[in-house]
C-alpha cells in the first residue's frame, strides 16, 4: 500500500499519433501537469483524481467514448470541503491505496484513451513514481506525492509526523510492515531527524521561549517580582537514570519559563542531577534578569542548602503536596500496627488539616504551626485549650452536644494517639512548616510532567539530542494548552467525570476540559518543509533501497 495524493502527470505527445484507436473516438484533453517542474500549477489545477475526469479545452466531448463502469464520476462541488480541493499543499488528505488498485488507472491511456503498453514502477518509502507507455506512443510519469528538491515529500512529513506526535520509528515502522505500506527506513529516519526536525523544534521552541521571556521582564521592569515553582523528572524510575529534566514554572501563568536538561556524566551521581539542573536554571533566569521573588520545589535537602547559602535573597517555600503524601504514609504505616486501629478513620482529616493550617495562616510562622499542633486537642475532644499562657480555640464552629458523642475521640495514653503525636510533632515537620506558609503548590507540573510522558516515555532510550527534542516539544504543547476552559454540554453546563481513586472511599467530581489544540504541529511540519526549500540546508540522502517493476 501507498500513502497517495491526487496525481499529477507529466506526458509528451507523438505528433504523428492520431487521436483515435481501434475505431474509438476520444477528446483531446488538456496537457497533464509535471511535478519537478510546475508544482504550484498543480495547487491551482482543480485536476481530478480519476483519470477519466479530464477537463476538456475547446473541443466538445465525444459521446462515443465511455469510460469504464468501474471509474467514479463526481463533480467539484461533491467534495468541497476536501484539503486538496482547498488547495491546502502538505495539509491536504492522504490515503492508503493498494497497489493493484492504483495500477489500474493506468490501464487506459489519458490522452487518448488508447490502451496503455508498458508501465513501469519505481518507489523510494512511500512514493511510488509510475512510467507509462500507450499504442499510440503517449508517454508519462505520475508520482504519488511531489519532490521537494528531489526528496519524496511524503517521506519528510512522516518522519516529522512521528516525532511531532511524540512517537517513535520503530513502533511505526512495526506497524507500517505489518500493513506492507513502505515508509521511511531507520537511517533515513534519523537523518531527516538531524538535519530537519530537530533544528525546526529548537527554533520553534527558542521563538515561544522568547516570548514568554519578553513578557516576563516587562514583569519585572514595572516593579514586580516573578514567583517559580521546579520540579525535576528523571528518565528511568530508581537510582540508574541517564538523563534529568529540571523544570522551572511561572507561579501565576503556569508556563513552563525554563528547562534543563543534565546527563549523568555532568554530575557526582545520578541522584546529584537535580541540583545540577536547578542551579543551571536558576542562574540563567537571574541572569537573564528576572526578579524572582520565591521558588517553590520539593523538600530536597541539597536544593534546601543551597537557596540558604547562594540565593538568600530568594524566598524559599516547599510544596505541601509532597509533604502531605509523606504525612499520611507515616500515618498509614503507624495505624497498620497492633493497637492503633483508631486512627484510620482521622487520616483524611488530618492531611486535610496540614492543607488548611498552611493555607489559613496567611504567611504567618507561628500561626500555622500553632494550627497544626492544636490537632493533638482537637483529636481528644479538646476545643480549648491554652499555649503559652494564651488561650486557643479550634477554628470550627462549635459543636453541639449531639456532635460530640458521635465523634471517636482519641484517648490521650492510647497507642493511636501516641503514634500520630510523634508525627505532628516532628521536629523536621514543624521546622519546615514555615516555609510553607504561603501555600503553594507544584501540581501543574506534575500535570505537566505525565503529559511528558507522551513525548518522553522513560521506557525508552534516547540519544541526547533527541531527549532535547522531545522535551521542548513536551514545553510548547503544554505552554500552548495552559488556560484551556473546562467543557460544556450543548445546553450550555460544565461536563465532569466520576472517578473512584484507590486511595479514597468516595466518588470524586473532577472537570472536563475542552480538547488540546496542537495548532504548534501545524507550524512545525510547515517550517520543517521551508527548511528542506532551503538550498543552504546541505542533506545527505543515505543509501537507500529503490525497487522498480516493469509490466
């Protein structure tokens, strides 16, 4: 099978041919079109895809010549909203067609309707060029996609379709031999890679990086400051990775402002990678001049020690995601133990409280961790209480009578009740409390960091340039998706799902939000096809095998 697009054709006439065969009489037709040589008349030719739908040029049809029951008849204005029709050049729909399907075309002669001779076949991937000979000694050459500076355009657009889409060769080369469609080998592959593909992705990434950075010193230069959140994605699960990438997100747009990508050979270890790519990020955002007002990352304790020694002027605050999960896992593990059965029913709460502690303190140290550790009261049935000389009161409207005995207080010399005061009480725990007082969390990039997955499955080796690649494509799909609105039905109301998470016991409403545009792809494969039209641009074609058939 081959991927075809609507043919064009170049034929040369025998003046001494006559324009009848066998006693058939056929119209003389308009010349067909040469794809090396005329490619934007093809555009604007509306040329049918049949070959018995030619347009005629002055003289009448002959009403004796009819073409073959099986050929189809349509008129211009039965596919209108075809890409070809529209002129749409690379964008224009392609189909799978079979190679006996395809040559049957080419079993009547165009010009004169004469029986064609001889044909021969020649393909290089997915382009298949046809030679044909008639009895009245017309010739052609149709090929199923045009050349771009002699190179197959189908063989270009489906090396960059896989990459853009964030697939991988061997997996569609796989599925192409299954299907026997031929389509680009590994070395062509990759070759096209190396001088098309990757340098398109790192302008088209270098021009939107620019942009936001335009826009984020403009920020700064009205007196304001820009607040960052990073987070680091390794690309193997484990202590083994090769590669890290570290991610620096703008707070108030949720952008991806900046990435950096290490190799293991670029650190002490591979553990060590994270605060390599911070402290690159970092510096080059500085040095770009931004003013950062606070970074918000894990409770990484290097990254820790480093922002209180080289950036100090840089408010330093962690995510209470992170430390939320690592709350409740300690939990977990302690009410799994003899004795301590009571407590199951409070982890919720309690992870719920630490959000609400840091949240409701509004900045303030002292606050938060008074909240935090005014849990162990409330935990026992205990509502007022004094600290410090000063008296306290939880937050929550009071509590009826009723309420109160339907409650499962915790007994203060219980095993339950123990177990959680070593974890609320944590020196560690409340020690960084303070520095996250402003809340702030680093679930987008998270979100970002699965959808990465797309494009960089950590199953999956790359080479260098290639992680790059798919990284910054990765950015620019996100960055291009950031503010999608939450869909609606047609009478006009926000669309949800129902999910059951493993770690809950209820139902969970979540948004739907509208489809990603991927309007990016569109303007890659459009650069990628300008960069092969530019003669500066030196390519190599790799050998190549080149089958031809003769019939």
């Amino acid at each position: 099978m081959y991927l075809a697009r609507p043919p064009s054709c170049k034929q040369t006439v025998d003046p001494s041919a006559t324009t009848s065969t066998q006693g058939l009489m056929v119209p003389k037709t308009s010349t067909w079109i040469d794809t090396h040589e005329a490619e934007e008349d093809v555009a604007a030719s509306e040329m049918s895809v049949s070959f018995q739908e030619m347009s005629l040029e002055d003289e009448p049809s002959d009403i004796s010549y009819l073409p073959p029951s099986g050929s189809s008849q349509s008129s211009p204005d039965r596919d209108s909203g075809s890409a070809s029709a529209n002129g749409d050049g690379w964008a224009e729909r392609k189909w799978l067609v079979s190679e006996s399907r395809l040559l049957q075309l080419f079993q009547i002669c165009a010009v004169c309707g004469a029986a064609v001779a001889e044909t021969r076949t020649t393909t290089h991937s997915s382009q298949i060029k046809i030679q044909w000979n008639c009895l009245n000694n017309h010739s052609g050459t149709w090929a199923s996609c045009p050349d771009r500076r002699g190179m197959a355009e189908n063989n270009l657009l489906i090396s960059a379709s896989i990459l853009f889409t964030g697939a991988t060769h061997t997996t569609l080369l796989d599925w192409a031999n299954l299907l026997h469609t031929p389509i680009p080998k590994n070395t062509q592959f990759y070759k096209m890679q190396e001088v098309y593909l990757i340098p398109v992705i790192q302008q088209a990434y270098r021009d939107q990086h620019e942009t936001i950075m335009e826009r984020l010193l403009q920020h700064c230069a009205s007196g304001h400051t820009i607040d960052l959140c990073g987070d680091a994605r390794c690309d193997s699960p484990g202590f083994s990775s090769k590669y890290s990438t570290y991610s620096f997100q703008d707070d108030t747009t949720k952008e991806i402002v900046h990435v950096e990508l290490v190799q293991v050979t670029e650190a002490t270890s591979s553990v060590a990678m994270e605060l390599t790519g911070f402290q690159r990020g970092l510096d080059y955002l500085l040095e770009r001049g931004l003013k950062v007002g606070f970074v918000t990352t894990d409770r990484s304790p290097s990254i820790r020690k480093v922002m209180r020694e080289n950036y100090s002027s840089i408010r330093h605050e962690f995510d209470i995601w992170h430390v939320a999960k690592g709350v409740k896992k300690k939990l977990t593990a302690i009410s799994n133990k003899k004795g301590t059965k009571d407590l199951q029913p409070w982890i919720r709460s309690i992870t719920n409280h630490l959000y609400f502690s840091c949240d409701s303190s509004k900045g303030d140290e002292e606050v938060c961790v008074r909240r935090w550790t005014g849990l162990l009261h409330h935990i026992c049935g205990i509502h007022r209480w004094e600290d410090g000389g000063a008296e306290c009161t939880c937050p929550h409207p009071p509590l009826t009578e009723e309420q109160q005995k339907r409650k499962k207080w915790l007994d203060k010399n219980s095993p339950a009740f123990l177990g959680l005061q070593t974890v609320v009480m944590d020196k560690d725990l409340l020690r960084d409390l303070k520095q996250m007082t402003l809340f702030k969390l680093t679930g987008s990039l998270e979100v970002y960091h699965s959808a990465m997955l797309k494009y960089a499955e950590k199953r999956v080796h790359y080479g260098y340039d290639g992680m790059r690649a798919r990284t910054q494509l990765a950015i620019m799909d996100h960055n291009s998706n950031v503010d999608r609105p939450q869909a609606t039905t047609k009478k006009g109301e926000p669309r949800q799902r129902f999910v059951f998470p493993k770690q809950s016991d209820r139902w969970i409403a979540k948004p739907i939000n509208k489809k990603t545009q991927q309007a990016f792809r569109d303007d890659l494969m459009q650069r990628v096809l300008e960069r092969r039209d530019d003669p500066t641009v030196i390519y190599s074609e790799p050998p190549q095998h080149r089958s031809s058939a003769k019939t």
